[in-house]
C-alpha cells in the first residue's frame, strides 16, 4: 500500500531534523573539524546514503535552515497585499530573521561557523545564491520595469543588511539604519529611466 503523501513528507522532514540535531549536537561537542560524515549517520541512527540524500554536504547540516531563510525572503517580495511596498515587507522579514540568528542559543553556532573556513565560504556561497533567487523574484514582482543590475543590487543590500547587522550591538536597531538606506536607493532607483539598452 502506498503511503499518502503527506504522511511520507512529515516522516521525511523528522528525519531531517534528527540528522540536523546530531550533526549540530556532535559539532558543537567535539568541534566541526573533529566530526565527520558517519559519525553524523550513527548519532542520527540512519544511513550515510540516507544523511546525503538529505544534506548535500557536511557543511550543509551547519545550515539546514538555509532554504527556509531563502523562500522566507522570496515569500515576502511573492506574499505582499497588492499595494504593500516592497521595501518595508523586506525589512520586517530581515528583522524577524536578524531576531532569531542573534539569540542567545546561536551564539556558539555563529562562533563554529566564524571559526572555519570552510563553513564561512560555504556561507558566502550560500547568500549569494539567495540574492539571485531574491533578485528574480524583485524583477518579476509588480511595477515598473527594473533592470536586471537594478534588481540584483537592491537583493544584494538586503542580504548584506542581514549579515551587518547580526554583528552589530544594536541588530535590530542596525536592520532599521541600513533599511533606511535601502529605501532610498529604491526610490532613485525607481525614479532613473532606463538606460540599459542602447538607443
């Protein structure tokens, strides 16, 4: 009998989380560098065919939200009220992420990932692939035409808005500044004509 849907999806998530609990477990015990990949498997009790066909790679179980953080980040710019602006939708989102990255159990995971090349480049990677996706949703949300520099640029600042400001004191009050920032490179945005294709 085939298992419905929606049951195999919950099992799958729960077998994600386990393998993401353990490796985060292990790393912050031992250190990163110290644990591998079965280790990982045995603490989580699955497969290592099992681990891969869920986390592309070590430093992948470092940032199993990664993909939450990205649709997050599209659903605000996809997910607006028809006449909500752009910008203020972005900071509120950037806020609640900046919110939970800068609590006081994050720390040592912040401190894992500042210590190691390795999670800092896959880190780096990570984001700008996040500006893409949240460059191609800008572009393809409502109002007149960007350009594509445009759209990648005003991702790129919300993404870094993001990055400076969990290193701040103040990370919230930090969000707030760049936003302001970000607002009005909108604006001039918006309001320079196009220029892009040769007349």
């Amino acid at each position: 009998m085939t298992e419905p849907i929606g049951r195999r999806e919950r099992k799958k998530a729960a077998t994600r989380q386990k393998i993401a609990d353990a490796a985060l477990r292990l790393f912050l015990e031992r250190g990163y560098d110290a644990v591998g990949i079965r280790d990982v498997a045995a603490e989580a009790d699955v497969a290592v065919t099992t681990l891969f066909s869920h986390f592309a790679s070590k430093e992948a179980l470092i940032f199993e939200q990664d993909q939450d953080f990205e649709h997050r980040l599209v659903r605000a710019v996809e997910g607006r009220a028809p006449h909500e602006p752009l910008v203020p939708a972005l900071r509120h989102e950037v806020r609640a992420l900046v919110r939970h990255c800068t609590g006081d159990d994050a720390a040592p995971v912040r401190q894992m990932i500042d210590e190691s090349p390795a999670l800092r480049r896959y880190e780096d990677s990570m984001m700008l692939r996040h500006t893409d996706s949240l460059a191609t949703a800008i572009a393809a949300a409502p109002g007149p035409p960007l350009t594509p520099t445009t759209c990648r640029t005003i991702a790129r600042f919300v993404i870094d808005s993001y990055a400076l400001a969990r290193e701040e004191p103040e990370p919230l009050a930090a969000v707030d500044e760049i936003f302001r920032m970000i607002e009005a490179a909108w604006d001039a945005a918006q309001r320079v004509p196009d220029t892009a294709t040769p007349a």
